[in-house]
C-alpha cells in the first residue's frame, strides 16, 4: 500500500486523528479548573492556574525549532509515534496526580513532547503530496487540529458526569492504543533512516551539520517574510482563541456560558470551511501560477482585515458572529497554505526546521499579545479596539507577501 496512489492519503488520515488528540489532550485541562480545584487547592487561584496553562506554551514555543531540526534528521514514523506516546502517557498520568507540582511537571513534559509532532508532521504530508495535492492534504490535516480543539472541551463533560481523573485516564488510553495502530500502518518517505531500515545494504546519505539550516534559512528573504507574516497573523489568531469569548460576552452584553461556546463553534467551523475553500483553490491555482498559492494566503490575510475590524465595532449578533465567520475563512485559508508556500522556498532537507522556527515565533508572539490584551483592557481600552487595530498590521504583512513572494518551483527539493 505504500507505493499506492490511495497511501499518501491514507497517511493524512492517520494524522488527522493525531492532530485532534494533539489539540484534545492539551485543551481539556482549560474546561476543568472549577473540578480540579476541588481536589488540588492551589488551581482555584486564578494566577496559578494561569502560570500552569503558560508552562506549556514556552516550551513548547522553545522547542520548537528544536523539534524541527530533529524532525530533518530522524525517522519522522517513530518521531510521531514517540511523541503521541509520550504525550498521551503524560495525560494519562495526570489521572493519577494528587498535586500542583505534578501537575506542573506533567505539563512541561507535555509541552516537549507534543513539540516535536507538527514540524514531522507537516514536513511528512508535504513529502507524499508533492505539489497538485499539497494544500488540501495540509488543510485536511489541519481541520482535525480544530476539531480536537472542540472535542479538548468535553473533558468538561467527562469530569462533571464522573471525575476530572477519568478524563485524564480516558482520553490519554485513547491516544497511547492509537500509537500501537501507526506502529503498524504510519510510513516515512524518502530518508535515510527508512530506506536502511527496509534495505539494510542500501547506504544513507551523509547528514549536514545540525546548525546548517539556520544560515540557510535566515539568508533567504522569502523564508524573512514567510516568518514576518506567519508570526502577524498569529496575533489576532492567537488573541482569538484566547479574548473572543470575551470579546462576544462584552459585545453582545452576554453571559459567557453562551459567549464561550458561540466563539469557540463559529471560528472551529468557519476555519474548516476556509482550510477546505484555501486548499481546493490553491492546488488549482498554481497549475496556472506558481504564485498562485501566496494568491490564496494573501487572499485569506486580507479577509482577516475587514473581520477584524468588523470584531471590534459590531455590537449586534449579526456583525460580530458573520465577523468571526469572515476571519476563520480567512484564517483558514491562510493556515492551509503555510507548510505548501514553504515547500516552494525551502528545501526538503529543511522544511521540519523551518516548520519549527515559524511554531515558536508565532506561539511567542501569541503569548505577548495574550498577555498584552489583558494588560490594555485592565487600563481601560477596549478590547474592540485592539482588535481593529492588528487589522493594520495584517495590511502590512498582505504587502510585504505579494511584493517579495515570486516562486520558481512547486516543491524546491
């Protein structure tokens, strides 16, 4: 099946569902302060439970591009199937902790070990759909992020209906089975590491120094604006996920029981249109034009300009809802074609670590603009203004993208 025109398929499939336990297992513990808190005294303090959510996200911002430059130089099978394992062992252990600092430490590790999965991940999908097939397979990928956002959610549920423990333990035995099923189906393409494996008399091909890419890639120009603009749409993507429950709350003048759910659903599904209608349009698009994938992104970006803005000044449920709809389209398209515009400028033998540099810039970002929204709203600004605002310096980055962006290939190998 692996040389078959239906695998490179079958291995998005597979990762579609280690995308969702990725984003699963890290967003159930947001849903369950209120129940922890009645066992571990110390996460019913707003601050602390803060300073837990944040553990995870430097770390896994600083391993980022770690985890890309293993991902270029490893078996990107095992590096998957490693790091599903490790990540859902340490969900599962959280059923078992009895404090804070375990806790706290479970939650570092799970910021290592879920780092290391996207840059595989993604530089995979790209090696087995080369070019006509790119986008969608990425965006297809990408949806079961979203969707394990919203399933994380019902860790809620689980521990209302029995205990906080048994949603530790449940879904983390989900994800450590599921590793034992890529064990047997999950291929790698095109490395060494494979190709000894399967053929022991074959030789590997002599591996560059680690530190190789980083001149490589911080010479190029088009990697500097695919950064610059990766990391600006990480602002308002990030200030979403983390403020547009609020903002609906404040908005529309209602509780956050139903602004919270009313968010989370519009930007979840707008955001799976988006990576569908972007990843459709870009594999057609450049057939006819090698830019037609910056196009798509650029497109998406600017559909994030009136959205935002249309965030921060709407007051009614018509304006703020089609507002949400209009930016996770945008976002969506954006995000599908990420992973596919870098194939275009990097090598292969970078993509991880590329993948890598751009995860822990636009996750630093997202916590400085988490923070900073909360910061300015504490001092009195509205938080439909910050909104508007990053509109502007979304227009920059659609400049910057159009000007510099001129691809000669599909897939640079």
């Amino acid at each position: 099946m692996k040389n078959s025109k239906v695998y490179p398929w079958v291995v998005v499939g597979l990762l579609w569902v280690v995308a969702l336990l990725n984003y699963m297992d890290r967003q159930m513990l947001s849903t369950m302060q209120e129940a922890m808190g009645l066992d571990i005294v110390e996460l019913q303090n707003a601050e602390a439970f803060g300073f837990l959510m944040s553990v995870f996200l430097w770390i896994y911002a600083v391993m980022s591009p770690i985890s890309g430059v293993i991902g270029d130089r490893l078996n990107r099978k095992w590096l998957i199937v490693g790091s599903l394992f490790v990540w859902s062992s340490v969900t599962l252990a959280m059923g078992f902790a009895t404090s804070y600092n375990q806790i706290l430490v479970l939650r570092a590790l799970m910021g290592i070990s879920e780092a290391l999965y996207m840059p595989a991940a993604l530089s995979l999908i790209a090696d087995y759909h080369r070019g006509k097939s790119c986008s969608l397979a990425v965006g297809i990928h990408m949806t079961g992020l979203y969707c394990g956002q919203a399933v994380g959610g019902f860790g809620a549920t689980v521990a209302a209906a029995w205990s906080w423990h048994t949603a530790f333990l449940s879904f983390g035995l989900i994800g450590v089975a599921y590793s034992l099923i890529l064990i047997l189906f999950l291929r790698d393409k095109g490395r060494g590491a494979e190709t000894i494996t399967e053929n022991p008399q074959a030789k590997a091909q002599p591996k560059e120094s680690i530190w190789r890419a980083f001149p490589v890639l911080f010479s190029s120009i088009a990697f500097g604006v695919i950064l610059f603009y990766f990391a600006v749409l990480s602002l308002p993507g990030w200030a979403t996920k983390n403020w547009l429950p609020t903002l609906f709350a404040n908005s529309l003048d209602i509780p956050m029981s139903q602004a919270g759910p009313m968010s989370t659903i519009t930007i979840a599904f707008s955001s799976f249109l988006g990576v569908i209608i972007g990843g459709v349009m870009s594999d057609k698009w450049v057939k006819v034009n090698l830019r037609g994938r910056v196009y798509t992104s650029a497109i998406g970006l600017a559909l994030t300009i009136p959205s935002l803005v249309l965030l921060g000044t709407s007051h009614n449920i018509v304006g703020v809802v089609s507002a949400g709809l209009l930016f996770g389209i945008g976002y969506g398209m954006f995000d599908t074609n990420n992973m596919p515009i870098l194939c275009q400028f990097v090598s292969s033998k970078y993509r991880a670590t590329a993948y890598g540099i751009m995860n822990m810039t636009g996750v630093v970002f997202g916590a400085i603009v988490t923070q900073l929204l909360g910061k300015l709203k504490d001092g009195g600004m509205d938080l439909g203004v910050s909104f508007a605002c990053m509109g502007a310096i979304v227009a920059v980055a659609v400049l910057l993208q159009l000007v510099f962006l001129k691809p000669k290939t599909d897939n640079m190998e």
